[in-house]
C-alpha cells in the first residue's frame, strides 16, 4: 500500500475537521446570542434548538462528505459509500422531519402565549385563552399528522430494502466490532471529559478572584475545541486502521499536532505575555483593590484585579480597563500607601518682580486650599530663567487617600484668585509645563 497516494485524501478530511468544528463554535456563539434578543414566535430555548439541530446536520454533512472521500482511495470504504447512498436520503429524511416538526410544535405554544398576551411583546387585540387553547390543538395535531405521515413514507423506502440492509449491516459489525467499539469508547470519554471540565470551570467562576467569568468561558471554549478536534482525529485514526492504514494515520496524527501547535504559538503569545504580567503585578503587589492609583494619563480607584487586565474607576465614575503588558511598563503612583504627596503647578513671572513677592502670593494661596495639609509646608522654587522671565514652581502637599484632580484644581483656583488680588496679575504668565504629583 502507498501511503503517498492516500495522504491527500486524508489531508482534506483534515481540513473538513478544522473546518467543521470552527463552524461548530461560531453557531454555539451565534445562537447563545440570538437567544437573548426576544420574539414574537420564537422563544430563546427554541433559538438554541435550530442551532443544536444545525450543528447536528453539519457533524452528518462532515460524516458523509469523509465516507465518500475516503471511498475514493479503498474499496471498503466504496462499499460503506454505496450502502450510505442508498439509504440515507431516507434516514435523512426522517431527521429532517423529526427536527421541523420539534420546531414547529414550540412556535406554536410561543405563538399561543403572544396572542394571549402572556409575553412581555403585547399583541394588538388579545385571544381568550379558551380560543387560544383549541388554535393551539389544531395546530400541534396537524404538524404531528403530516410528520407522521411522512416519516412513514419515508420508512417504507427502506423497509422494502429491510433484508439487504440488515445483512449488509451485519456483516459490517461483526468484521468491524473492534474498532467500532473504539470510536464508542472515544466519543463517551469525550462526552465525560467535556461535562466533567464544564462542571468544574462553572463552579471556579463563583470560587476564584483571578479570572472572570469571561477568561474562564475563554478557556472552556478553548478546551472543548482542542477535545472535540483530537476526538474527531482519533476516530479517524480507527476509520484508517479499519482499512490496514496504520501508518498514514500516524502520519495525519502528527501533521494535525505541528500545526495545532503552530496555530496555538500564534493565538496565544499575546494571552501569554498578559498574563505573565499579571502573574508579576501579584507579585510585587504595588496596588490592592480600592487603592487610589495613577498610571499615565490614568487616574482613579481600582475597582477589579485579574490575571490579564486592571480596571480604574476615573472621577467621572467611568470603568478603564489597562491592560496588564501595559500596565506594568508604567510608574504606578499609589497614593493610598503614602501618608503624604506632593502637587505641583508652575508658573512664569517677570524678572522685576522679587521672588520674596512671589512665594509670599503663592504660599498664602496653597494654605487657602482645600485639602492642602500644613505640614509639611508648601514651598516655592525657581527653576530657570526663560529671557525676560523666571520659571517658578509651587508644591504643597496633600494626604494619600485624597483625590489628586479635585486638589490640583482648588489649589490653581486658589493660586488664580490670590493672583489677581494682588497687584502683580500683570507679572504672571501659567507655564505649558504641568506638575504632577509626587510622593513625600
């Protein structure tokens, strides 16, 4: 046997696999979406039904399109392929059937309790609810009438074929029990495995502070994802050994881990660098829960802690979430562990003016101001002569658990109000360069 002249083949049904399970989660998500907006005729529980039913047809359609894929290379599955093509247009039928006519039974009751007004959507005129209830009847006994009726049609497509199919069944079970009850045994630990995980990831998000409830349907999506896939590989694996393809199922099996680990190297480098800087920021703890913290531009109370980001509610009551990458290569001013930190502003005042002047008008401002403390006492400096003018900076001090803004603007406001009282209003000129507060 060419292992050359079958890789391709199982390359595709690969890419099928890939391909089946993204779309597999994009309809959970879509769905899970869909059933919170409300509606006349349909019902949430009904929402996530058509989408359950969909992923079910497109696992069929996967099914199928890998038997006739694989019924290209190997005679045995040809014989699967022309058994499947002769009787599953008719089981498909039955499914099909079976799953509208559950559809429509509760559209139905949805329908009766919008006419009678028993959803939040009122109609316009209101059905009596004895009126509702036969409507309802009628419509439940003719969806159940023409459903039966047509899965009965459809059965006895098949059951004039009863005698070759049961034959041919059997003698595909018994040459085949083997590897049948693998990829039984494969799909119930799936099944156990993924419950068991869901279980435990729903319980952790009422039990842990680290991750929210976001990062942990994160990673339950994820692990259901990498589950799903390695059980549709497994089976693969088994559908190769029954046809004596051993060895190329080894080789798909290895392919399908260099690329997942390619595809996990790419998605989750950022993941990972924001979280080793979680894993740092709890390291050195230079912030807790409720501390008044300044970061950059960013100012405010911290609300949230977890392993990817910090979130700061600003003095317009607004939630910023930082990034923790972002968060660590800054300076975090906490001002809720110092006792006390300075606040400064600084401004120009022409060169005639005595500087004794100058500290007099703007020290008497800052101890005017609300929420400056007296000790330690503000001071003023001279920085640096700009031509016909000095650079002057003033710095009073405030306590750690004060807001820094609301500070900062009662003492420009004092400084303005001291400024033109006196005669140098004249003389003064606000510097472009702003202060920022400093620990003392």
């Amino acid at each position: 046997m060419n292992l050359q002249n079958y890789l391709p083949y199982l390359i595709v049904i690969l890419f099928l696999a890939v391909g089946v399970l993204w779309s597999q989660a994009y309809l959970r998500r879509y769905f899970r979406f869909a059933a919170g907006k409300e509606r006349k005729y349909i019902d949430p529980t009904t929402v996530i039904v058509v989408g359950d039913y969909l992923r079910l047809y497109l696992f069929i359609f996967a099914g199928i399109v890998s038997i006739y894929i694989l019924s290209l290379p190997s005679e045995t599955f040809r014989e699967i392929w022309a058994l499947a093509a002769e009787y599953a247009p008719a089981a498909l039928g039955i499914l099909t059937v079976i799953s509208v006519a559950t559809i429509l039974l509760q559209i139905s009751q949805r329908y009766t309790d919008y006419i009678t007004g028993g959803l939040h959507m009122k109609p316009k005129t209101v059905v009596s609810q004895k009126n509702a209830h036969m409507l309802n009847l009628l419509m439940k006994y003719t969806i159940l009438i023409i459903a039966v009726a047509l899965v009965l049609v459809l059965l006895l497509t098949m059951i004039g074929r009863r005698e070759s199919v049961f034959t041919a069944f059997a003698e595909f079970f018994t040459k085949n029990a083997i590897y049948i009850a693998m990829m039984i045994i494969i799909v119930i630990v799936v099944f156990i495995v993924d419950e068991g995980l869901g279980m435990f990831l729903e319980d952790l998000k009422t039990h842990t502070k680290t991750f929210t409830p976001q990062i942990i349907s994160l990673i339950r999506g994820g692990l259901q994802y990498g589950l799903y896939s390695l059980a549709w590989l497994l089976i693969i694996y088994v559908l190769l050994m029954m046809v004596k393809m051993e060895g190329l199922g080894t080789i798909v099996i290895s392919i399908y881990f260099v690329i997942l680990i390619f595809i996990l190297i790419i998605f989750i480098a950022t993941t990972i660098r924001h979280a080793s800087a979680g894993i740092v920021l709890m390291a050195i703890n230079p912030f807790s829960k409720g501390d008044n913290i300044k970061v950059g531009d960013v100012e405010g109370e911290v609300v949230e802690t977890n392993l990817f980001v910090t979130k700061v509610k600003d003095v317009h009551e607004e939630i910023l979430t930082i990034p923790n990458a972002k968060l660590i290569a800054q300076t975090v001013h906490n001002f809720s562990r110092v006792k006390k930190y300075g606040i400064s502003i600084k401004l120009e005042v022409e060169f005639s003016i005595p500087h004794r002047k100058v500290e007099e008008v703007l020290i008497n401002a800052a101890k005017t101001t609300l929420g400056i403390v007296k000790d330690p006492e503000p001071f003023v400096r001279a920085l640096e002569i700009r031509g016909k003018r000095i650079l002057y900076e003033l710095v009073a001090f405030t306590k750690g658990n004060t807001d820094e803004e609301m500070v900062r603007a009662n003492l420009i406001n004092s400084v303005q109000d001291a400024i033109l009282a006196s005669d140098l209003k004249a003389s003064f000129a606000v510097s472009t360069n702003e202060g920022h507060g400093k620990q003392a």
